[in-house]
C-alpha cells in the first residue's frame, strides 16, 4: 500500500476516497478511529488515504484533479470585506 493523500480532516479523506473509487482505484482511510483519540486537542497528520503499489500514478492523477493539494493562495481576501474585523 502506497500513500496517496495525507488528508487534515475527514471530510476531505473520503472526498478522496470517494473520487479514487469511482476512477475505479481501491482506495482506503487509515487512521479514521485515531481522530479525537487525544481528547480534544485535534491530531493531524494520522489520515492518509492510500492505494495499491501498481495503482499510486493513477491515483496522483485523480487526486490532482480533486485541486486538494495546493491551499488558495489568498484564502481572505480584503476587497471581499471578510477580511476585515469589526472595530
């Protein structure tokens, strides 16, 4: 088994997931049942989302597509005026 994507939430793990089987890939979520397993701090890096040695290059392609591997670069914009606390 190969890691395919390293997931910050659970939501985007079964996104991927979800998108990997439906291009036909065995994809599976390790570290699901380890989240909240420290109390209410949040643990990161435990989610991995992960495929078949022979399936690994098709699987970086279908991850790319999913546009989950770069953050926005100006995820709070200041001309949207979410930026901008109140006074």
């Amino acid at each position: 088994m190969r890691i395919a994507y390293l997931a910050d939430n659970l939501f985007d793990a079964h996104l991927v997931k979800h998108a990997l089987e439906d291009a036909g890939l065995p994809a599976f979520v390790f570290g699901e049942s380890l989240i909240g397993g420290m109390g209410e701090l949040p643990l990161f890096g435990v989610l991995r989302v992960c495929v078949p040695d022979a399936a690994l290059p098709e699987a970086r392609e279908v991850v790319l597509g999913l546009g989950l591997e770069s953050p926005p670069e100006d995820p709070i914009s200041d001309s949207d005026g979410l930026g901008i606390l109140p006074a």
